[in-house]
C-alpha cells in the first residue's frame, strides 16, 4: 500500500509540474492519474466551517476567548464539557466565529490523548468515510480512523511532511455566516517534503497552486536580508500558505498556525492589545501587505495582516 501511495504522489507531483493530462500508470495498480483533480471526490465544504484548533488550560479558556471576540469580533456556542477523542477524555469546548476565521477551542481537564494536540486544523467534509479514503489515495497517513463524537464523526490525518489536520462530519449539518475574509493556514515543511506535500494537499482538496516564490522576502519569517519558497494554495476549504525552509526559524516562526486578513492592521492591533494580546512581532510590509505576529492569552499564536495601502 505505501509503494503504491508514493507512485500516486509522484504522478500527481508531474502533473502538477508539467501541467500535462497524460496518464502515469502506477506500478501495482491499475490506478492511473488522468487529472489530479479527478482521482477523488471533492469532499470540500466552504471556508467557515474549517476551524483553527486551539488547545488551551482549562484557567486561561474564558480569557482567551474573550481575546478573541474583542480583536476580531463574532459570536460564540454556548461553552460544554465534552469527550471528542476516541479514548476516555473530558475538555472543555466551544466554538468562536469571527468575521475573519472559525476557531474550536479546546481545554483539556484529562490528560490530552496522542495524537490530539498535534492537529492544526478541522476540516469539514461532505462524506467522512470519502474524505478518509480520498486522504488515504493522495497520499496522506490515516492516524486516527474514524470514531464517533456527540455532534458527528472524526478522523485525524498526515499529510507528507508531518502536518496533521482533523476531518469532521456532523450529524446535523451546521449553518454559519460567511466570511469578511479567508484565513490562511500557516504550513512549514522542508524542501525534501514540499513537492509531496503540495501535491497531495492539492489533490485531495481540490484545489490550486496560485503562487509559486522562490524568492521571497526572508522577513516574512523572521529572516531580513535572506529568501526563501512561499507556495500560496486556494481551494474550497481555506487558503494555505507553504512556507519551504531550512528550519533554521527565529521565535516565533513555525509557531503561528494561522494568518488572519483584517481591514485595518492598526485597528486590531490596537483591540488587541486592549484585551491582553503580546505582539510578538511588530507590524512590517512585504508581499503587498503589513504584518505582525501575535500571542493571545493561553498561548495562541497567530499572524494578522492587512492589504498594504499602494504608493500614491
């Protein structure tokens, strides 16, 4: 089964670097990759129900989410004390749904069960059992099958290059309003692994590569003077930014799973820090738009940023 994965990963890898529709038969199977697009179901819901996951302690939840709220603005569920893993467990939950992003917030009063914690993000799908197989096809691990929660059902899985994101479908379909903006999931992966993981990130979500820099600005992570790879990805869940590196990434780089688009960088900033928001990173321009990186009350980290005003 993995030789027969990583085959499929390489076709996909091709296409996507050639932009050719010819078949790659793939030793083992019958399995060829006409189009990428086309080997799996889209499985994709719209962007507000893809979540952040925030695991915080059980004294700094209310705190947090109240950070969240005041920075960003939105709604939240109303607050429980569920078991969401497959093994005995007990965390507090509660959804907040911001403008600019949904996060799940979790804090944990058991012991946190492997691999839970690891997961940066929840994806909602169409078809669980689709989403798990589709998962499986392009080349991501399954590292947790699918188990039963109170509102639905769960998966966790890797993608090539160790990022973990949860799969969820729920029993009752939920209604959210859209989103003022799209945020972005944060990804770093090595140069060994980029190609893989981007090849199966796109095919499994359907969606497409719209920027390829293979010298960006290094300040985007900390590292002025310097370049480095950003790939941008757009689909059908969220946007995701790939950010290929050395690992050679001063604090807090690495650490912030999500980029946030607001109207006004300034303005938030300034919310923010009313509500005990750090700045970890002060505000700086690059790539068409100003930046700074932040840490919310029980640890969240987070990019924040804004379309930079053009030249007059």
């Amino acid at each position: 089964m993995r030789i027969t994965r990583s085959f499929g990963v390489i076709a996909i890898a091709i296409f996507l670097s050639t932009g050719s529709a010819r078949l790659f038969p793939m030793r083992g199977t019958a399995l060829a990759v006409a189009d990428a697009a086309t080997v799996t179901p889209n499985v994709t819901v719209e962007p507000q129900y893809d979540t952040a996951h925030v695991y915080v302690a059980p004294e700094d939840f209310d705190r947090f989410v109240a950070s969240l709220v005041a920075t960003f603005g939105g709604t939240t569920s109303k607050q429980g004390v569920f078991t969401v893993t497959p093994t005995p467990s007990s965390t507090m939950s509660q959804l907040v749904l911001t403008p600019v992003g949904t996060l799940s917030v979790f804090g944990f009063k058991t012991p946190v069960p492997y691999p839970f914690g690891a997961e940066r993000t929840g994806y909602l799908v169409t078809d669980l059992d689709a989403a798990v197989q589709a998962a499986r096809t392009t080349g991501a691990d399954v590292l947790v099958t699918s188990f039963n929660d109170p509102i639905g059902r769960d998966a966790i899985i890797q993608w090539p290059g160790g990022v973990n994101t949860q799969l969820y479908w729920h029993t009752t379909a939920p209604s959210y309003k859209a989103l003022q903006t799209i945020p972005e999931n944060r990804v770093y992966v090595s140069a060994d692994r980029a190609t893989a993981f981007v090849a199966s990130y796109v095919a499994f979500s359907h969606g497409r590569v719209v920027s390829d820099d293979r010298h960006a600005r290094g300040i985007e992570i900390g590292k002025p003077g310097e370049t480095y790879r950003r790939i941008r990805i757009e689909s059908g869940f969220e946007k995701l930014v790939v950010f290929v590196t050395d690992g050679h990434l001063p604090y807090p780089y690495g650490r912030e799973i999500t980029g946030y688009e607001v109207p006004n960088l300034t303005d938030t900033l300034t919310k923010a820090k009313a509500a005990g928001v750090e700045i970890l990173v002060a505000p700086y321009t690059a790539d068409q738009r100003t930046s700074a990186v932040v840490q919310f009350p029980g640890g969240y980290i987070a990019e924040i940023h804004s379309v930079a005003e053009k030249p007059k």
